[in-house]
C-alpha cells in the first residue's frame, strides 16, 4: 500500500532519476532495481538493533518508490513495511519510519515542484516529521550533500544559462541522459569529512572502562553517526567497543571464578577432618588427651564400652566430654581394642586398623551390617604422641547422621 505519491510530468526514466535525486539531497541512499524502481534507505540497522525506536536521525529506514506511466507522465509511489519497522524499532519505530517515509515523500514533492514537473499538489508533510531529521530541502541556507544533477535530468543547469534552471524546469531541449546501470549506487553520496570529533565516540570510550556494555552501545551508535556524517572519533569509538567487551568478558570470568571458589572452599569444609571446626563429624578420628585419662582407669587411655560423650568441637577427647547416655549426646561407645605392641605404626595403617576393627563390631551392638545401616561412626585412635606414652586402645563411637544428637542407646536398634 502506498505511503505517499507523486504525479510527475516526465517519462518513467526522468521521473525516477528527479525523485532519486530529490531524495539523495535528503541524505538517503536510493538504489535502482532491476523492475525499475528505487530502494531507498537511511540510517545504521545496528544503531537500530541497539536503541530501537530511540536511535533518533540513525534510526534505520528502508522504502521503495515504484514507477509507473499514467496520462500525464509518471506516478512515483512512495511504499514502506510497516512490519520490518516494527520488528527493527517496536511500534514507535513503525511509526516513525511511517512518518520519515510520508515526510521524504513530502520534500520530493516540494523539491520537484520548484523544478516544475510535479503535476498536483504536493503531499502533506506529517506533523512535526523530519523536524530532526534533516533540514528542509527549500532552506535557502542548506547545501545538498550532492553534486548538482547532470544536464538532462529534470532541474539541471544548462550549459547556456549560466547554471540557472529552465523555467519550466523540463529537460533541455527534451534530451536525457541514460541512468547509470543497476547495481551502482547513483544517488547516495559518502560525506565530506569534518574537523569536528563525534561526541558519541567521546562517550563510548569513557564508559569502556567505567561502564563496560554502555561503552559497547554508545560506540555502535557513534561508528553509525560517523560513517553518516564524516566526523572523527572512529578509533575513539572502537576503542570503548573494544574495552568493553574486555571488561565484561573480565568481569565474567572473575565471577565464575569467584563462584568456583567459593564452591571449593566451600566443600573442603564439609569434607575436612570434622573436627578442625565445630561441624557435625562424619568418618574420621579423635584422640584421647595425653593428660586425660577415661574413668575408671587413670594408667591407661579407655574408652569403655557402652560410654556416651558429647559433641568434641576441640578433637581431644577429657572426662569432661563423658554424660550419661540416657540425656542428649552425640557418640556412643560400641566396641574397644588394642592394637600390636611395637614402634608407632603410622597414621595411615592405624586409620585402616580402625575401619577394620570397627565395621567389624558395628552388627554385633547395632543389630544389622554396616553397609546397611542408616547410622555412622567414628573412631579415637592412638597419635604418635600418645602411642609413645603406651596408648594402644581404639574406641567405636557410634552416632546418628540424621540428628545432631541422640538420647538413649543405641544398642540393638538395628537402624
């Protein structure tokens, strides 16, 4: 459906080559295509992709102007996808681009009045459109972005007439020129360079370092404003892209690296000898302190079957940690044996001495094999220290993983 049109008084090939000309003095880029109408586009799609509707004069905008022969010459219709606006700005950028569309139409009109071959009047411009967008293409004191159009073309200088239009501003002497082959570009123009650095590109570099993904949008949109207008600032804006995404792929490395940390430090706690910290104890062992002997017997370091202790936060095992069984307690005493006499044999063949000789005894009080059992134990078991002070017994306790503590025996169970 057309936007707009234009009712011209030339054939289809002028026609095309005024608009596409009106339209360049716009600052779009207008495209021959091989069914012989016009593409015309303005603006950066990445620019749009990022800011959508807010990318302002960047806003990506894309039309075709169809030509087709009528009576008085040629009809140029000015059609745009309202859906293509949609997805690249949201409903507002639908709407913008439906302005922009209906307000270049508007100033092609204008334009192509002044050179005399617009038949009727020339289509309304919508409200407030193209305020920002581009000057008005009659203000006296804007120059085109273009070079003049060849002789020929509807509007152009004669050689004769000092570079003033006919006043008819038909071509000369009825002539034309041919359009350049599809394919090429003749419209559009790159700009001239300016002196003047893009803002935009400033900020971009700015927020690479202080605010990483800002730096990487406000640079997208400085490079779109660049490569429209030929300010400087291009390495300036790379530079925040470029920065920022150093950052942010920085930043996120540091994080998962903090999160695995975290996590690591996080389960060697849970895994380390339980009493190092005053955690709840699984598999390990505990020692009877050098000065502490068990009740009952102040020659030897016993445990005796059948004894309760509380929790042992410190890892030395005194008189102070016995309570009776039937109030609240941690382990329970469930079997006792010394180990062979002669030179400490290590840790590591103690601890193996202990899983042996505990799993061992755990059916004989408990009621059912270790392997099937819901409760645990631990083991006090003989230190290099104590070893050489005659210590040679290691204790079973047993406990409940399910509860920090227990009342009464466990004996018999079977749990």
């Amino acid at each position: 459906m057309a936007t707009a049109e234009l009712r011209l008084s030339v054939p289809v090939d002028s026609a095309r080559d005024a608009v596409g000309y009106a339209l360049a003095e716009q600052g779009f880029t207008a495209q021959p295509t091989a069914s012989g109408s016009l593409d015309v586009s303005r603006g950066s799609m990445g620019t749009t992709l990022v800011a959508g509707a807010f990318a302002g004069q960047d806003m990506h905008v894309r039309f075709d102007v169809h030509f087709s022969e009528i009576p008085e010459g040629t009809l140029a219709s000015f059609e745009h996808s309202t859906l293509g606006g949609f997805f690249k700005g949201g409903a507002i950028g639908a709407a913008k681009v439906g302005d922009v569309v209906r307000d270049a139409a508007h100033r092609a009109g204008a334009r192509l009045a002044e050179q005399g071959v617009l038949v009727g009047g020339v289509p309304a411009s919508p409200s407030g459109a193209g305020d920002a967008q581009q000057p008005a293409a009659t203000d006296s004191t804007w120059a085109p972005p273009v070079p003049p159009a060849p002789p020929g073309y509807p509007g152009a200088a004669s050689a004769g007439d000092g570079g003033a239009a006919p006043a008819d501003g038909a071509p000369v002497g009825g002539a034309h020129t041919v359009a350049p082959a599809y394919g090429s570009s003749p419209y559009g123009t790159v700009p001239a360079a300016s002196d003047r650095t893009n803002g935009i590109s400033i900020l971009a570099i700015i927020l690479g370092f202080v605010f990483p993904i800002g730096g990487i949008i406000a640079g997208a949109v400085a490079l779109a404003q660049i490569k429209r207008t030929g300010e400087k600032g291009r390495g300036l804006a790379i530079t925040g892209i470029v920065a920022g995404a150093v950052i942010s792929v920085l930043t996120i490395l540091a994080v998962i690296g903090l999160l695995i940390f975290s996590f690591t430090v996080g389960s060697k706690a849970s895994s380390a000898d339980p009493f190092d910290v005053p955690t709840f104890p699984q598999d390990g062992g505990v020692t009877v302190g050098p000065s502490e002997a068990a009740p009952g017997d102040e020659d030897t370091f016993t445990l005796p079957v059948g004894v309760c202790l509380d929790d042992v936060p410190s890892g030395f095992i005194s008189s102070s940690n016995i309570v009776e069984c039937g109030t609240a307690h941690t382990y329970e005493v469930f079997s006792s044996f010394l180990l062979t006499e002669g030179s400490f044999p290590g840790d590591d063949a103690i601890a193996s001495a202990a899983e042996t000789g505990c799993e061992s005894a755990f059916p004989s009080f408990v009621g059912i094999p270790y392997d099937q059992s819901a409760l645990n134990y631990q083991y006090v078991a003989p230190t290099e220290g104590t070893w050489a002070d005659g210590d040679r017994e290691i204790s079973c306790l047993l406990f409940d993983p399910a509860v920090q503590e227990t009342t009464g025996s466990l004996a018999g169970s079977a749990r």
